[in-house]
C-alpha cells in the first residue's frame, strides 16, 4: 500500500525509489508489456491515458 496515492478524484500509483520526470506517458508505455503478458489487452489501456494521444504514434 505504500505505493498508493489517494486524492478525493483519483488513486496515483507511485513507484517511490524510482521517480524520475519525464514523458507523462513513459511510465505506463514501459508497463504495458507486462500487462499484455498477463492476459489483458493494452491498446485500450494506452488510448485511454490521456498523454498517450500525444505521443508521437510513430515513434511508439
């Protein structure tokens, strides 16, 4: 629990030993991998983060 953020809107996952700053959708680009091994597609994950339709699709 202890990586768990609650606000009155919204639950923030943190992963405390390695905040960095950087593109907002990096953290959840570099998770995503991981989430489709466990059986769960991440296209709707990825276009429903809102900094993911700002990335370059190119580049991802």
């Amino acid at each position: 629990m202890e990586d768990l953020l609650f606000t009155p809107d919204r639950m923030w996952v943190i992963d405390w030993p390695h905040t960095a700053t950087g593109a907002p959708c990096m953290r959840l680009l570099l998770l995503l991998p991981s989430v489709a091994a466990g059986g769960v597609d991440p296209e709707p994950l990825w276009r429903g983060h809102g900094p993911a339709n700002e990335a370059d699709t190119a580049s991802v």
